[in-house]
C-alpha cells in the first residue's frame, strides 16, 4: 500500500511538471510569433512589439477559455517575483546602457523634473480623484492607503510607443526627455508605492507627512548612489584584472552578474532596485564599457538589448493574456457598469493629471534656457503629455502586489481595482498606442523625413538606432548634421564649452575619475589584443 502510495505522488508530480512543460513549450512558440509578427508589421510602424504581445495575448487567452470549459485563461499564473526579480531588471538596466548620456545629463533637471515632480503632482491628482469620485461609488471597502497606492500605480507610464516612433537623431531634445522621463517616473512610482506600504496612514498628520517624504528622499538619493558604486566598482575590477587578456567570457559574465547584484542588494535592502540598476547601467557603459575587449562590447550591447527585448515582449504577451482571467471577472459580474465607470475615472484622471504637470513645469523649464533650441515649443509638450498617457507592466505588478494574493483575489473592491487597471493597461496601450504615430506626424512633421535612418534599423532593441560601437556619444557625422541644422550655438558649445555642471563635471571625470575607473581614452593596452590590433592598423 506505502508503494502504491508512493507511485501515486509520483505520478501525480510527473503530471503537474509534464503540464509545466507543455505551458512554457507554448510560451516559449507565443514568444517566436510575438518576434515574427512584429518584425512582418515593422514596414507600416503601427503595430509595435508591445501591441502585437498584447493581441496575441488576447487571442491565445480566448483559445485557451474555450478549451478548458471557461476556467482558465492562461499559462503561468501571475508572480511578482518574476516579474520584479527577473523581467524588470534587464529592462531598466538596458535603459541606463544605451541612453545617451550627453543628451541625458545635458537635460538631466528637466528630466528629474518631470520625471520626480511632475510624478507626484500625478500621484497627487490620481489619489485625489480616486477619493473624491471611488468614495461615492461605494466599490468596496478601500482603505486611504489603497486610494494612495491607486495614485502610484497610476502615476506609472508605458513610453515605449511613443519611442519607437520618435527619431532620436532628428529630436535628441525631445527623445531624451521622453526616454528620460520614463524612466525616472517609474522609480518614482515605486519608491511611492513602497513608502506607502511600509506607513500606517490610518492616522495621517504631520508628523507621517514628514517622515513620508524624509522617507522618500532617502530612498531616491541611497537608491542612486548604490547603482554608482556597484558600477564603478565593476570598473575598477575588470580595470585592474583585465580580464580580456585571459578570456572574454569572464568579464562579459562580471558585467553582467555585477549588475544583476546591484539590483538584488537593492531589493536586499528595501531600496529602489529600478533606480539602482539603471544608474548601475549608466556608469557601466561610462566606465566598465570602455574597459573590456573590443568582442566583449559588441558582445554586451547585444546580449543587454536582446534580454530586455525578450523580457518586454514577455510581460506583454502575459498581461494580454491575465486580462481574461475569469476569476477576476466572475467577482465583478454583478456590476459591470461599475468596473466602466472606475476604468473611465482612471483614465480621465491621468489625462489630467499629466497634462497639470506637463505644461507648466515645461514653461518653468523654457525660463531657465538661454538657447531657442534648449526650450520645449508646444507641440513637443503636447508629445511629451502624449507619451505618458500610456500605462504598461509596472501599473499592472503594482496593482496585483496591492489587491491581490499570490495573483488570486475574491473582494469585490479588490477584484474591480484589478480588472480596471486590466482594462486601462489595454485601452491605453492599443489605443493611444495606434493613434501616437499618427500624432506625432502631425505635430512633428519634419520626423517623416528622417525615417530613413530608423526603418533600415530594428525598431527593438530601441536602442540600435545608434552605432553599435559608439555607445550613445555623437559621432562626427551626427555633429556634422547638426551644425547643418544650428550652427551657431552647437560650434560654439563644441569650441568653447559653457560654464555648466556637465563642463565642470567633465574636467572632473577627466583628472579624478577615469584615471581610476577606466573609460575613454584610458582603456588597457595589452598586446595582442583587439585594441592593438585596431592601433597598428591606423594609417
């Protein structure tokens, strides 16, 4: 009988990872379509990766609701961890790889700006509203830190459609801002969304007021400097060590390890691992990058690009298919009026709350530029607004880590907030996401023309629409181009550069910092290797 009994768990084990199995064969092959299809569709540049996931997502979701009898509608039941641990991580430290840091730092206050201030005043008129308007409605017994967290998961923007259409090359300004925005935003969000939950704010005073921001800033700033110094310290290593001169494989495997660890002592240590993870990102293509062979570059700029490629295509083709979870629906069956009515409040809050930020701290922005072309004209803060109307897997991870349990829930005011965020992810995503390319032809008609440079390129990665090897610097024929374009003010910024933190900072980097760290110009000289090679090669 203890034998029998035996077989029987295990065939029962044999079962459930045969079913594992069969779910990731499947996700696996929905995955390869996801790539297939978009890369069909790239020609008209209407559909992007993150559409065409959300589609196929919807569609295998409806297949698979129909062959299970209406009990399921998706492969892999929601995990936080795998999101939060093992998705996110390559896509926010991609993001901090490939920016253009020139472009970035150059815009860098009015990026924290929009990006640190402008997410609170959303978070402000989101939470708000929800109050106002969710307190009458009567949708479930939601607590004030619910309402709060309604303001952070929806502060949370999605600007990758907007990205993949903007040319970074033609609107450096404009492409930094928005890229840079979003990323700074979603920090933001998160480091809200945690400050709210490690707070009682049944009893909300001053005193909570104030320890809530003292808490906020310490994370930002903590957040920040651990990502600097995990970066420099990969530098300093791979500097010193030189892996190069043994095997390329090691030191692509440190750089790839040491940034993964950077988000994990984040997370270790309850701070901002987004945050981290993408300044880690950002000092590792300053310094660490220039240290290591020339194969282990194009090796890391590919492997980098091509994990937060994969992972976003992941996360989408997921949400599309969570989106007819029955469950969820089954508890808001009896009120479908109201599940609308939420969503439509959602959506008509963030369209508020981005445009109370958006204009006037762009106004605020354009008096402190000297030069026409540093000021943000109407139309490109009409983009701006427009590229963060979008709401992605952030709001989505958010939202279940609020008002779920291990991905299940049964409230009812629960069970709505969860089918809204859905519901608002897919409208904003497929809708404002088919109609920003449209836009911004209209309010950027000059990008058209400049559309050569980015159909020959893949549109994701997003980030190869640069040279593989320059790492987001402006070569010779970009600034060849621009001086076309302006002249006066980028020569004289090029021969006698202004009195700015990014001169002051530069002279620094140059005498203190590259010295130690590696980077440009201090890169190893081992003989024999590719770097040599290149050296007694020039004629």
């Amino acid at each position: 009988m203890a034998v029998d009994g035996f077989f029987g768990k295990l065939g029962m084990v044999t079962t459930s990872d045969h079913a594992s199995v069969v779910s990731m064969n499947l996700f696996v092959a929905l995955l390869c379509a996801c790539i297939l299809i978009g890369h069909l569709l790239e020609e008209s540049r209407w559909m992007n990766e993150s559409i065409t996931a959300l589609g196929i997502g919807l569609c295998t979701g409806i297949i698979i609701l129909l062959t299970t009898g209406g009990k399921s509608s998706h492969l892999l039941v929601f995990s936080e961890d795998l999101f939060f641990i093992y998705l996110l991580p390559p896509i926010i430290f991609n993001a901090g790889f490939q920016v253009k840091k020139k472009q970035f730092f150059r815009n860098f206050m009015t990026i924290m700006l929009f990006g640190a201030i402008g997410t609170l005043i959303s978070f402000a008129i989101i939470s708000l509203g929800a109050i106002h308007f969710f307190q009458k409605m009567n949708i479930g017994p939601l607590k004030i830190g619910d309402f709060l967290a309604i303001g952070a998961i929806f502060s949370a923007t999605d600007s990758v459609c907007t990205l993949q259409v903007l040319n970074q090359d033609e609107t450096p300004l404009l492409y930094s801002l928005v890229f840079g925005e979003g990323v700074v935003n979603d920090a933001t969000s998160v480091v809200l969304f945690n400050a709210i939950q490690s707070f009682d704010l049944s009893h909300f005073n001053s005193s909570i007021a104030l320890q809530f921001i003292g808490n906020f800033l310490y994370l930002f700033i903590t957040s920040t400097m651990l990502g600097v110094l995990a970066g420099l310290l990969s530098a300093y290593m791979i500097k010193k060590l030189y892996f190069g001169r043994h095997s390329t494989d090691r030191e692509v495997a440190l750089m790839i390890l040491m940034a993964y660890l950077s988000y994990m002592l984040a997370e270790l240590f309850y701070l901002s691992a987004i945050l981290t993870v993408f300044f880690c990102g950002i000092v590792m293509s300053h310094y660490t990058w220039h240290n290591v062979t020339e194969s282990s570059r194009v090796t890391t700029k590919h492997a980098f690009a091509t994990l937060s490629f994969v992972a976003e295509i992941f996360i989408f083709l997921y949400v599309g298919m969570d989106a007819l979870d029955i469950e969820k629906w089954r508890v808001v069956s009896d009120s479908p009026g109201k599940s609308i009515g939420v969503s439509s409040i959602l959506l008509g809050l963030i369209l508020v709350g981005r445009a109370a930020f958006v204009f006037p701290l762009s106004f605020l922005s354009n008096l402190t530029k000297n030069s026409p072309y540093d000021k943000i004209n109407f139309k490109q803060q009409v983009t701006i607004w427009w590229a963060g109307l979008m709401r992605g897997a952030v709001s989505m991870a958010l939202a279940y880590n609020q008002f779920t349990r291990s991905g299940h829930t049964h409230l009812h005011g629960n069970a709505i907030m969860i089918t809204s965020t859905i519901t608002v992810v897919l409208f904003s995503t497929v809708v404002f996401g088919l109609m920003t390319k449209p836009l911004v032809r209209i309010l950027l008609p000059q990008s058209k023309y400049g559309t050569s440079v980015t159909s020959s390129e893949p549109s994701s990665p997003k980030s190869f629409t640069v040279p593989l090897l320059n790492n987001g610097q402006d070569t010779e024929a970009d600034k060849g181009s621009q001086q076309a374009h302006r002249p006066t003010s980028l020569r004289m910024l090029l021969s006698t550069p202004s009195h700015t933190v990014h001169s002051y900072w530069r002279k620094f980097d140059d005498a203190f910092m590259r010295p130690v760290f590696g980077g440009r110009g201090f890169v190893p000289f081992v003989p024999g290797s590719p770097i040599e090679q290149d050296v007694l090669q020039w004629p």
